[in-house]
C-alpha cells in the first residue's frame, strides 16, 4: 500500500512537472512581441503574395499590362530579338523573375528561419516583402524592365515614369553603359561577377546574356558605382527587391572596392551614395521607399519600421513617356 502510495505522489509530480514546463514555454513564447509579431504577419504577408498574382493574373497591374504592349511592338521593329523579347512578356505575369524572387524569400522565411540572424531580421523581411508585393509599388518598379524596352525601340516608344535617357544622363552626369543599364545590379536580372585580376563585372541570367551584345562591352563594376545612371531598383526599390542575402553580398562587393582603392591611394564612392535623378510620376509607396532607402544608405538609427527593416537586412550575414525629346508621359497617348 505505501508503494502504491509512493507511485501515485510521483505521477502528480510528474504530471505537475510536464504542466509546469508546458506552462513556462507558452510564456516565454507570450513573452516575445518579435515572435507575436511574426505569426501575425506571416499570413498577411502570405495574402499580399497572392492577390499581386490575382492581380497580375486580371491585368491589374498598370506597367504590366505595358510591357505586353511595348514587348508586341519591339518584336515587330526587331524580331531578330525575339528570344530576349519573350522573356520580357514574362515580366508581366507570375512568371516574372521579380515575382517569383519574391515568392522565393517568403518560402525561405516559413522553410529556413535559420538562416536569419534573429526573429526581428524575420519580422524585418516580412514587412519588405509585404511592402514590395503592393500591387501599386510593383508596379512602378516594373518600369526598369518597361524602359529597357522602350529603349530597345530606339525611341519609338516613350519612357514611363521616367525622364528620357538623355535627360537623366546630363542629370547626373552619367555614363552611358547600353540598352539595358537599367537592370545593372538588380539581382533578378544577373550578378556580380569577379574575374581573376580582382575586377567585378555584369553577369546576366540566361536570356538576358544577349545584352552583352546590345552594350558591346562588359560592364565593371567600378565605372558603374560611380557613373551609373537612374534606375527604380538603384535609386527606389533596392531594400524591397533583393533578400537580406543579396544585400550583404552587395555590402560585401562595396567595401572589398573600397578597400582594393584604397591600398592604391583612391576613393570609391558607393553606387547607392546618393540618388540618381530620372523618376517621375511615382507613387507615394515609392517615395517611402526612397526615404528608407535614404535611411538605409546613411546607417542612421532611426526607429522607424523602413529604416529598422532596411539595417536589419544590410546587417544580417546570415540571410540571406516620353521619348528623348521630352520629359514624362503616362502611356502611348500620354493618358492616365
């Protein structure tokens, strides 16, 4: 009877004990606003996700619905482009490589938590893919694949969003590196590529290589960071287009330059140091944009939630129309 007894006052205990550390990880996981924060944003983020493909799937996307038109009538000036014009028309669908890079970070927050240094770097990339996924700010940052085939039609078609390349060429002083110069350092588009004698270059994904030809040269590095010209995804939307990983990795590229000029007695200067002038006709989600980019290039320590989420994403190591005569337009007939 009293070993009867003994084996009842264990189990409580037992019981008590399991209740106990039940008790004490629903409280620590209580006691974590960054973990709360994540479970309630990840199905908002989830959704936004899905309604930018409901909308690209119903033509709502104002420049998508563009590039359909503008890829139809390059591939009548210049059929002998029509590989590269093709991947373009993917631009305006889910088929997009900015979609689908978009669709790629969110997996890679459910699936690989770890490769963030903390919850807030995974609270950080869910608010920059939410954001990025707004149908109205995709939409402007689809007008870099827009303008590379307005310039590929060699004026025929006018520039959106955008002054002509010739004006944001004298605007900033800018070197012209050839049709496509848009997507230079955007990576949906392509990498940085290091050769052998320590020089970075351009190197385009798949189809998009045929720019190689268009530009006749190679693109480097150090003459590009200090004498690019304007794009959305450089000047607006590099913080909401690109993995914490992407950043680093560009963060990485910039100060092994920096470093490899100055062991010569030279001074890089950032590619992102300051904003290229060319927008026009932007959306107000663009321009919190540019301002966290702004924030983001300065390392300030402002609290606000874009400056938080563009330093969280540098910082985390682990993570991942108008033609040249004119100066803007809202479509072929110059319409809203």
């Amino acid at each position: 009877m009293y070993i009867t007894f003994l084996k009842n006052i264990m189990s409580k205990m037992k019981r008590l004990s399991l209740t106990f550390i039940t008790l004490l990880l629903f409280l620590t996981g209580c006691g974590d606003p960054v973990k709360e924060q994540i479970q309630q944003q990840l199905p908002v983020t989830e959704q936004r996700i899905e309604q930018l493909a409901n909308a690209l799937q119903n033509g709502q996307i104002r420049n998508a619905n563009l590039i359909k038109q503008y890829a139809d009538k390059v591939a009548q000036l210049k059929p002998d482009l029509l590989p590269l014009i093709n991947e373009f028309k993917k631009e305006a669908t889910t088929k997009a490589p900015m979609y689908l890079a978009l669709v790629d970070r969110l997996n890679t927050v459910k699936n690989q938590p770890q490769m963030f240094k903390n919850n807030q770097a995974i609270f950080d990339e869910l608010l920059n893919i939410y954001q990025a996924a707004d149908p109205v700010l995709y939409s402007d940052a689809l007008s870099d694949p827009l303008n590379v085939l307005a310039d590929m039609s060699d004026g025929k078609l006018p520039r959106v969003n955008s002054l002509s390349k010739a004006q944001s060429k004298r605007a900033n002083n800018a070197q012209d590196f050839g049709t496509g110069e848009q997507l230079v350092g955007n990576p949906s588009y392509g990498h940085w590529s290091t050769g052998s004698n320590g020089t970075s270059f351009w190197a385009w994904y798949g189809m998009y290589s045929m720019f190689g030809n268009l530009m006749g040269r190679p693109v480097y590095y150090n003459d590009w960071g200090r004498s690019r010209n304007y794009s959305y995804y450089n000047d607006y939307g590099r913080s909401r287009y690109s993995s914490p990983s992407q950043l680093n990795k560009q963060t990485q590229l910039e100060t092994r330059t920096r470093k490899s000029f100055a062991s010569r007695g030279q001074k890089f200067t950032s590619p992102y140091s300051k904003n290229r002038a060319g927008a026009s006709s932007l959306s107000g989600q663009s321009k919190s944009a540019q301002k966290s980019a702004n924030r983001f290039r300065s390392n300030t320590l402002s609290k606000s939630k874009y400056a938080s989420s563009s330093r969280a994403s540098s910082q985390n190591k682990n993570a991942s129309f108008r033609n040249s005569r004119t100066s803007t337009s809202r479509g072929f007939r110059r319409g809203k």
